[in-house]
C-alpha cells in the first residue's frame, strides 16, 4: 500500500479509532462465518459497518469514499457474488475488510 499522508484532526481520529474497532468485530463476525458456515450474523455486520461509515459526516471524504469502497467490496464478497461457498465467500470478504484495516491503520499512524 502507497504512503498515505493524509491530515486529521482529533474528532476525526476517534472517529477512525471507533470504526477500526467495529471493523475488528466484523473481521471476528465473519472469522466465525468461516468456521461455522453460517453467513447471517456476519452479513449483517458488514452491513451494519457500511452503514455506520455511510452516515457518518465527521471523516474526510476522500476518507471515507476509500473506507467506503473496501467495504463495499466486503458486502459483495460476503454475498452469492462472492462465490458459490461459505468459505470463498467469507474469504473474500475478509480480504477487502483487510484492505480496510491496513488503510486505516495508515492514515492513524501518518498522524501521530
């Protein structure tokens, strides 16, 4: 992943902070799909977390498009478009969430 020096102010590093930790509990949600095969709680997690980033006003919209498209990402891979399996299904999704992961971690630790 490119260097990524993007300013933030205080209200939009919690904001980033608390979506990280929601992304976290997803990761887990689909973690568990993976194990049990059972897709519901994990969809309904992704979905829960593009919404939350969705409405969200506080972030930079660049920020944000780019958290936004990971996850987007995540919500197709974790449907049937994702694959024919629970496991290509959740692996897929746990790749963009990754992605996600990784570019916010960038952008909190280009500010410190």
């Amino acid at each position: 992943m490119r260097d990524i020096q993007l300013d933030i102010n205080e209200e939009q590093r919690a904001k980033l902070l608390s979506i990280f930790q929601t992304l976290k509990v997803t990761v887990g949600d689909v973690c568990d799909a993976y194990e049990t095969e059972l897709m519901v709680d994990a969809k309904d997690s992704v979905r829960g977390l593009c919404e939350t980033v969705r409405l969200d006003n506080i972030l930079e919209p660049d920020i944000k498009n780019q958290i936004m498209e990971y996850l987007n990402d995540a919500g197709l891979a974790i449907s049937t478009f994702g694959g024919n399996s629970t496991y290509q299904r959740a692996g897929r999704c746990l790749e963009h969430l990754g992605k996600a992961e990784s570019y916010i971690q960038a952008i909190m630790e280009s500010n410190i």
